[in-house]
C-alpha cells in the first residue's frame, strides 16, 4: 500500500541528499512541498514510502536527477518583474553599445525558456528603435545561451512551443503578433488553436544547454550579461557564494550581473560581492558590474 508521510529523520536524511547533490537547501517545515512535488515521481516509479524513495534515489544516480528536477523551481512567465528587462532595455544596452561591446548573454537557471527568449525579443526591440546600434544577429557577436540544471526544462524550451494560457501572462499582445505564430503540435486540431510558437528570428538568437550552476561556465563566456534570478535564494549560504565566484569568472570585466529582486538575497550579494563587483542603482533597481 502506497504509504505518503516522511518522518523527521527521513526528511532530514533527504535535506542532507539534496542539498550535495544540487545546492537546494530546503528550511524546517517543508515536508508538504517535498511530498507534494515527489509524489507523482514516486506513483510512476513504483515506490511505495518516502524510505523506499531515499534508498533508491542514493542508489540510482538518474532518479536523483529526477528528484532534483522534481524539486528545482519551475515557475516563471514572459518578462517577470519587468524591471531587469528594463534595466536591460535602458541602461545595460546602450552601455554596451557605447563601449562597442559583443552582447553575449547568459539566462542561467532559464527553466522552461521564458525568460530567455524575453531577453532575445528585447534585442530584437532595441534593434527595431535604434536599427544597427546592434552588431548583426548573423556577426556571431549577438547571442544568448540559456541554461538550467533540468534536462527536462531544457529539451521543452528549447522547442519554443507554449499554451495560449502561459502566453497571458507579461506578454503584451503586439509581442504575441509580432514574435509568435500558432502552430500545429502532434497533429492536434485543438493545439492549432491553444499553442504558439516562438518566430525563428527569436530562436536563432538562443542556445539552450543543460547545467549544473555548482560547475563553471567559463568555456562559453565571457558574457556581457548575466541574468541569474530567483534561484540564489535556493541554496545554502557557501553554494550561493560559490555560484557568484563562478559567475564573476564567467563575465567579462564591466560585464553585468543581474539578480532577483529578493531583499535577503541582494544584502547577501552586497556583504560579499564588494570584491568583485560594482553595485549600479536604476531606480528601481540594481544591478551589478564586475570589477
């Protein structure tokens, strides 16, 4: 019989697990999220306890991943909080185009591909307002690399097919005419009509790959931009910092770090990035530029 409790030293057990394994430090109390999330892993897996589900996934290196997948936060839509893309529009841009910079830009942490391919329509708007401040897309000198530690959400981003519903949500309607099209997904008569899918102009401008943000990226930088958002806040303390010592290495110097917008993380960036980083205040907002 399928038995759906965790006890405290399992749950403390799986915490620990969790935590080497992807940086994902869960606080006291949250046994609903876990169980809530892992369940339908657990149901297709045949796993009938939480103990079972520990002894396994210690065991079994791909149903880790599937729980750390399962775990990792998902939830995003098309230009969230506004303000980076913003920033990006008003002060990282021009910037860039003034010091005759490269733009390329990382998404780290991209989940399903929303907010990359936010950070492509706005290069394509910047370059609609102000034709050639950009380098051409096909100089190679433009270009997004988009990367999240879920297989999964990678493979479905990289696709660039999404509901009508998910659309609604920070996308304006002439964004939808001027960058999407409906499409036919599996030779549904329903999916013409209720999915889109992004314009090539866009995908060209994006490269997706799966990541680990515990391991370096610097093989593909340097970047010129950086946008890590609303993931730092779920590791611990030393993975956070070692996460930003890795994006430091990653940007190139006056390159642009952007951050989520959460009041705990941006004081803990300000206690330890003085060293490495410039903070630039865009009322409202900050960002961060390495030194």
């Amino acid at each position: 019989m399928f038995n759906l409790s965790i006890s405290p030293f399992e749950y403390q057990r799986f915490c620990v697990c969790l935590k080497a394994a992807s940086g994902i430090a869960l606080g006291d109390g949250q046994e609903y999220l876990v169980l809530g999330r892992l369940r339908p892993l657990m149901e297709r897996e045949g796993l009938l306890s939480f103990s079972d589900l520990l002894t396994s996934m210690e065991a079994r290196e791909a149903l880790l991943m599937a729980v750390i997948e399962a775990m990792a936060t998902g939830e995003t839509e098309w230009f969230r909080d506004e303000d980076p893309y913003r920033i990006l529009r008003e002060r990282i841009l021009p910037d860039l185009v003034a010091r005759r910079q490269t733009v390329h830009l990382w998404s780290a942490a991209c989940s399903t591909g929303q907010e990359p391919y936010s950070m492509a329509i706005e290069l394509l708007e910047y370059q609609r307002q102000f034709p050639g401040a950009l380098p051409p897309e096909s100089s190679g000198q433009v270009s997004i690399l988009a990367t999240d530690l879920s297989d999964r959400a990678v493979r479905s981003a990289a696709r660039g097919v999404y509901p009508q519903l998910t659309l609604r949500r920070g996308l304006s309607s002439a964004l939808l005419r001027r960058y999407f099209q409906t499409c036919a997904d599996q030779g549904s008569r329903e999916a013409v009509k209720d999915h889109w899918e992004v314009s090539r102009a866009v995908r060209e401008l994006v490269t997706f790959q799966q990541h680990n943000l515990k391991d370096s990226l610097q093989r593909h930088g340097p970047f010129d931009v950086i946008f890590c958002r609303n993931v730092l806040i779920y590791f611990s303390p030393e993975w956070q910092w070692d996460v930003i010592r890795h994006l430091h290495r990653s940007l190139k110097p006056s390159g642009y770090l952007v951050v989520g917008s959460s009041e705990n993380v941006v004081s803990m960036l300000s206690r330890h990035m003085e060293p490495l980083f410039d903070t630039v205040s865009c009322f409202p907002g900050v960002v961060y530029r390495a030194r």
